[in-house]
C-alpha cells in the first residue's frame, strides 16, 4: 500500500534536489545544469533545470531568494535555490525506494 503522504519525486527532479544538495550556496541555476551534467554525463537543457526548480519550488521543496550578482556578472540579480526539509524528505524516500527495488538484484554493465 502506498501512503499519500509521500510525495512521488520524478527521475529529473531528483537529480536536481541532489544538485542543489551537493551545491549549497552555490546553488543558482546554471551550477545546477552543470552538476547534473558533469555527474551524469548527460546533455540538460537550461529550461528543463528552471522549470523543474520552479515545479519543485511550488511543491515547497525548495526555496529561492534573489542575490545581488558580482562584478564578474556586471552586479546582475541571480536567484539562488535551497533544498528545504520536505525535499531532503523527498529526496530520502526516493532513495529508500530505489535500495528497495534494487536489493538482491545482481545488475550488470552491458547484460542483454
């Protein structure tokens, strides 16, 4: 039986709370696409990343503030993200699940 208290976190999404995780204050959006992507080797559209942070914004799984940007920036505003408590909860659920799914199965680079 599944509870409705958990919330369901889709593959994107969590790869971008486990982004803003592992970038703390350095969370803007770009840092995020380019974490993701160094990570998992994979090409991420800049549109995908904003509009999966605003998706996980609304669901209050995250939380934004706007920051004066640097001289590096020519001082343009950046918006900076931070993981709140339901999406480290989320985030911890989803990893439960996957250990779950995953126990006892032998799982193999290159298995047909």
């Amino acid at each position: 039986m599944v509870s409705m208290s958990r919330a369901n976190l889709g593959d994107f999404e969590h790869l971008v709370l486990l982004a803003v995780m592992r970038l703390g204050d350095a969370a803007y959006g770009l840092a995020v696409r380019g974490e993701i992507e160094r990570r998992t080797d994979r090409t991420v559209s800049t549109g995908a990343v904003y509009s999966t942070l605003d998706r996980l914004e609304h669901k209050r799984f995250v939380r934004s503030s706007i920051e004066q940007g640097t001289v590096a920036r020519d001082n343009r505003l950046r918006r900076r993200y931070e993981i709140l408590p339901a999406g480290r909860d989320a985030v911890n659920a989803a990893q439960s699940d996957i250990r779950a799914m995953s126990r006892g199965l032998i799982l193999h680079k290159g298995v047909r």
